[in-house]
C-alpha cells in the first residue's frame, strides 16, 4: 500500500448474499485499521477491492467486465492497486490473474483478515499474489478461520451479523456453494456468545446469525442434540440483546427443538426465511432438497403452531431443469398454500461446475420460463398483501433504520416480522437509528407497510405464545 501524508483510499464492491456482505466489514475494518480511508469515488481510489459471489447468474462475466474498466485505469495510474476476493476468487484462483494479469491480489473466503498484508507483499514484490485457503481451519499460523476477531465496519451501528457456521454439507443441484465454500464447520457457541456480548458492548441490539444452513450448525461438534436451538437460547440471552434473527434454515433439518426455542426465547424474532424452491417432490428429488413438499408443509404448519405471529418467506426457483407444466403448477399450489409474506423467486440460471449445469438437454424454454414467473409473482403478491393488510390498524414495534433513502421526511424501521415500514419522522425529529418504537400501521402493500409514529419504546415488548409446540 502506498505510504503518504494522505490516507490511502479504498474502494470496496460487494456481489452476493449477507455472507459476502458481512466478509466486506470485515475487509473494511481491517483496511482501515491499517489507516486507509473508504471511499465510493473510482477517480480517487488508491485501492479496488472486489468481493465477488459465484452463486448470482452471470457472476464471472460481472466481475471480468468490471476488472476489463479497470486495466485502462490501470495503465493510466499504475499505482492503483486491485484486489479479488469472495467466493469466485476461491473457486478460481490462480484463473483470475491469468485472464486480468493487471489484479494484484485474489484471496478467499477463508483469509478475508489477510487483504492489507496481501496489499503490501503485491506493492513491495511487485508482482501478483495469489492466496486461497482450502478451510476456515485456522492453522498454526492463524491465517485462516472464522473473521470475527477481524476488525469491522458496520453500516449500522444497532444491527449486525455473526457468523456461526461456514460451508454447506449438502449438495442441491443447482448450488455451487459446497463446493466453493467447503464441509460445514460450526464455531463453538461459547465463541459465538462472546461475540453476541462484544457486539452489545458496542451498542449493538440485533444480530442475525448467519450460516448455509442454519439448523445443521454444530452437527459437526455432536450429533447428541441440535445445537442451534441451545444457540439460539443462550444469544438470546445476552443481556442487552432485544432482537435475533437467523438466516437460513432448510427444511429438511427444522427440529421441534429449534421450533420450541423460536417459541419460548422472546429474543427470537418471530420470522421463518424457509426456502421451498419447488412444489413438485419429482423436481425436489432431483435438486436432493431432502424432503417433499407435504413434510415442508408439516414443517411449516409445525412452526406457525407454536410461534405467534410468525412471517415466513421463501426462496423458489422457476424452470429447473426439465420442470414440466405440471411441476409448475404444483409450485403454484403449495405456494398458494403456504400463503407466504413475501417470497424470492428466480429464474433457474446454470452455475458452472454444478450438477443442474450438466442438464442442458433439460432447460425449459425461456419464454415458458417467463410466463411461469408472471404467474408465480402474482400468486407470492397476493399473499404477501392479504398477509400485510391484516396488520394494518394494529400496533408494531420497529427498529428504527434511519430516513428513508428516497425521502428524508420519512423514516425506515424493520417489525420483528422483518417488515418493512416507513412513516412520518415524528415532529421534533428525535428519532435516532436504532432506537425501538412502536407505529401504527395504517397502509400495507406487498413489499412494505406504512404507520404513524406512536412513541418510543424502551423495553422489549413480550409477546404472548402459543403453547402448542411442534411434536
Ligand atoms: S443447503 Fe443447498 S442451496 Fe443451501 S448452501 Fe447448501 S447446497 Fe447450497
């Protein structure tokens, strides 16, 4: 890294899922406890950090495209420094700097805390550095493992991630994670306590604790009983800690367990992100999802039993290979069915390397795959809206976001169903991020609702459970 008066500058682009984005605090918390400045401005960047995400359509393509801009700045200023990162940097390596000889840097997934000194050993080589770890086993050296002992740069101050569990045991057809990001392996929860309670002392409220697959975490430290439900008791019980969300379970592995302690620990939003990706037990058979569709709806209906007020969202995926007309309607049904708040629907899109990318002799055409997502859309926005409208009149607690982007007028806050909600910043404007209200909603659509600022809330509000647990 360059050395001078100024501050060297840092541009930093994330691709991807809340994985991706959470590794970008901690690349900027460790760039800037090195004494570089972040910036959003391309002229004045010293430094060009991608985090790339293979798992988004078209991802290589993004990523040789943005490097291709980058090699006439490149010659321009040869002290600009380029660095890769993120989950395609770990699947392809050395690849990287053989198609764009102008990147100074790639690392993975496993040695995020390593960028700054992977900067200076490319400026004081003056070559390419290539370092990619295989695991977040942390070595002798301690180069790899999990980042949270990593430096970071929160966008909001209330709120934050915490990584329990890295890799992916499993092997959906059309996901390619398993194989970039390696065997599940689960931080102790005494570990992840620890962090839970550094967060708090930073002023911290909320966290989501993030993983592939959530409800597997600590398979890998015993089999005796799901561990996950013991994290989510004992995060919950953090003092200081209002709010835990957790992103995502599969369905296959949601235990009574879990579900009890959604229930009975009031930390623990009252939000289910369960991804369905098809109705149809044929194609479900072929992605090796690991359940039906009737033992997802037993899952489902098993949660909403024992959790009041509980929102669920899903992930669904249109045109998978050979996905015929009857597949898609059975989709279409157990959506209906499932009467979610809000779903993320996608268009199926072959990810090198993966098994669904070796079915080409099955993809459905793309206008057959355009008109099932038409359909499909307004089946999730009916839902979404009948499920919204029920809650306008009624009193939400939100966790205040800030102004809304659009207008600074109104302000953003999220319900413990994960919500949306804008409203009117009260008059005075004392409103802070991340202080805790109470709105009464007065409008609902499919994506947001809107309210009127009631008061500040102090405490947790309770909510009353049902008795009835998953059996
Ligand atoms: S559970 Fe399936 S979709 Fe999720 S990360 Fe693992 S392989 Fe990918």
């Amino acid at each position: 890294m360059a050395g001078a008066e100024m501050a060297t500058k840092f541009l930093l682009r994330t691709f991807g899922c809340q994985m991706n984005e959470h590794d970008s605090e901690r690349i900027a918390g460790v760039l800037s406890s090195r004494g570089m400045e972040q910036t959003g401005d391309l002229e004045s960047a010293d430094v060009v950090v991608f985090n790339t995400c293979c798992i988004r359509e078209n991802a290589d393509n993004k990523l040789y495209g943005n490097l291709g801009v980058l090699k006439s700045l490149k010659q321009s200023r040869p002290g600009l420094q380029i660095a890769v990162g993120g989950c395609l940097a770990q699947k392809d390596r050395e690849l990287i700097v053989t198609r764009a000889p102008h990147v100074d840097v790639v690392f993975g997934t496993h040695n995020v805390g390593r960028v700054a000194d992977l900067l200076d050993m490319a400026m004081s080589g003056g070559g390419n550095v290539v370092e990619v770890l295989d695991s977040a086993d942390p070595g002798e050296d301690g180069s790899a493992g999990f980042a949270h002992a990593l430096p970071a740069i929160r966008e909001n101050a209330h709120s934050s991630w915490v990584t329990i569990q890295v890799g992916c045991d499993n092997s959906c057809a059309f996901c390619i994670v398993p194989s970039v990001r390696g065997k599940e392996v689960s931080r102790p929860v005494d570990e992840v306590v620890g962090e839970v309670s550094t967060l708090v002392a930073q002023g911290v409220t909320e966290v989501t604790l993030l993983g592939q697959n959530v409800n597997s975490y600590g398979r890998d430290i015993t089999r005796r009983r799901p561990l996950f439900a013991d994290l989510l008791a004992r995060v919950g019980a953090v003092p200081g800690i209002r709010r835990v969300r957790f992103t995502s379970p599969h369905p296959k592995d949601l235990r009574p367990e879990v579900i009890e302690a959604m229930a009975t620990v009031p930390q623990v939003c009252e939000h289910l992100h369960l991804p369905l990706q098809s109705g149809s037990d044929r194609v479900l058979a072929v992605m090796h999802r690991g359940y039906t569709a009737q033992r997802y709806m037993e899952r489902l209906a098993a949660a909403r039993a024992a959790v009041d007020d509980l929102a669920v969202t899903t992930d669904i995926i249109v045109g998978f290979p050979g996905e015929t007309d009857e597949d898609f309607e059975r989709t279409l049904e157990v959506v209906a069915e499932a009467a979610y708040d809000s779903a993320y629907t996608f268009v199926f899109s072959p990810r090198a390397g993966t098994e669904a990318a070796s079915m080409s002799d099955r993809f459905v055409p793309d206008e057959v795959v355009a008109e099932r997502f038409d359909r499909l859309k307004v089946v999730v926005e009916r839902s979404a809206l009948l499920r919204h409208e029920a809650r306008v009149g009624r009193i939400e607690e939100i966790l205040v976001e800030g102004p809304s982007k659009r207008d600074p007028a109104m302000l953003t806050g999220r319900t413990r169903q994960n919500k949306l909600v804008h409203c009117p910043m009260p008059a005075g404007g004392e409103v802070q991020p991340g202080n805790y209200g109470e709105v009464r909603v007065d409008r609902a659509s499919p994506h947001f609702l809107r309210g009127e600022w009631v008061s500040p809330t102090s405490r947790p509000r309770r909510r009353t459970r049902l008795a009835v647990l998953a059996g």
